[in-house]
C-alpha cells in the first residue's frame, strides 16, 4: 500500500538516581516483531524495562494506528 508503513521499535528502560525511568539508548527500529521480540528478550537482564512495539501508519496523511505492544519485560512507561 503506497504510503503505507509499519513502524517496529525496541526501547530499554533504567531508572535515574530519582527513581524515574529514562531510555537506557537510542530506540532501535527492527525489520521484523520476531526479530524485535528477540532482541527485547536479549535485553531483559540488562535494563529495569525492555518492550517492544509496532504501529502502523500513512504518514503522507497524518495518520497513526494505536501502538501494540509485542513484548514486554520490567519496568516501562505508559504508551498510547
């Protein structure tokens, strides 16, 4: 579908020295939700929260789906 895209990220999560989650990195955009789930998985010892999530979009028109997580572990924000 033109314009069409399908966005999968992997975000880590550790607690500041106030007790607040800040991103453990850079959020990494992944080519598939397995290879998403796995690296999310690789992560969990490491970090306070590891999730993993897709959206679908049309960023040609504005439009967003609602975010879906694929994985979850830990510790991490809310998401809309």
């Amino acid at each position: 579908m033109p314009g069409h895209r399908k966005l999968i990220v992997v975000e880590a999560f550790d607690r500041n020295e106030k007790g607040e989650l800040i991103s453990a990195s850079e959020p990494r955009r992944m080519q598939s939700e397995a290879a998403a789930i796995y690296q999310a998985q690789t992560l969990i010892n490491d970090h306070d929260g590891v999730v993993a999530w897709s959206r679908e979009g049309q960023p040609g028109i504005g439009e967003e789906g609602p975010t879906i997580i694929l994985f979850q572990c830990g510790d991490i924000p809310e998401f809309e």
